[in-house]
C-alpha cells in the first residue's frame, strides 16, 4: 500500500512540474473534504481554475490510467469542483476539469487532456 502511495505522489509532482513549466501556477494540492480529494488545482495562464486528476501507473498491463474515471468518479469529481470554489468564494470564475495519466516507465509518460468531464 505505501508503494501505491509513493506512486501517486511521484505522478503528482510530474504534473505538477509539467504544469509550472506551460504557465501554470499550483494553488491547492490534495485537497479533501468528506466526499472526496482532489489532487491539483492550479490557475492556467488564461486565469481559469483548473481541477486535475492524476491516476498514476506503473505500466499500462491493467489498462490505461485514465480508464480508472468512471461516470461515478466524473461526477464525484464535479462536486469536489464545486464544493472548492464555494468553500475558496471562488464561484464566479471559469474553470475546466482536467485529467492526467502518467505511466512510470523510463522516462515516464504523460497524457494530459484538458477539459474531458
């Protein structure tokens, strides 16, 4: 279980830097209410809040990571969203969810996609 965690926390950091370097600046990690966490919030260059899921692999044997976003946790991830920008009184600005897949190989492998829920 600890592997796990050491995993999803390398997957983290990796989008994280990815993020910095194209103009985005972190403003939340690992943010958690009752419902749920999620795992990066960060302003895009463009001002939007951004919300992104990162599922983390070793290899993609048991599929792809993003797979692991089912209608359930597309909807759990709606209301943390939400939940952030009531709690943040950010309510009246843009955001986009956003999804990334990092698959730990040598070197690693990053799939960003923007605005998929």
């Amino acid at each position: 279980m600890a592997q796990k965690i050491e995993l999803g926390k390398a997957g983290e950091e990796l989008i994280s830097e990815y993020l910095i370097k194209k103009g985005y600046s972190i403003i939340d990690r690992n943010w958690r209410i009752k419902s749920g966490e999620i795992d990066l919030i960060a302003y895009a260059p463009n001002g939007v809040i951004v919300f992104i899921e990162v599922k983390t692999r070793s290899s993609e044997s048991f599929g792809h990571p993003l797979e692991a976003i089912n209608s359930a946790k597309q909807g759990r991830l709606v209301r943390l969203a939400l939940a952030w920008l009531l709690a943040n009184k950010k309510w009246n600005n843009p955001y986009r969810i956003d999804c990334a897949a990092v698959i730990m190989e040598n070197p690693p492998r990053i799939d960003y996609r923007e605005g998929v829920i």
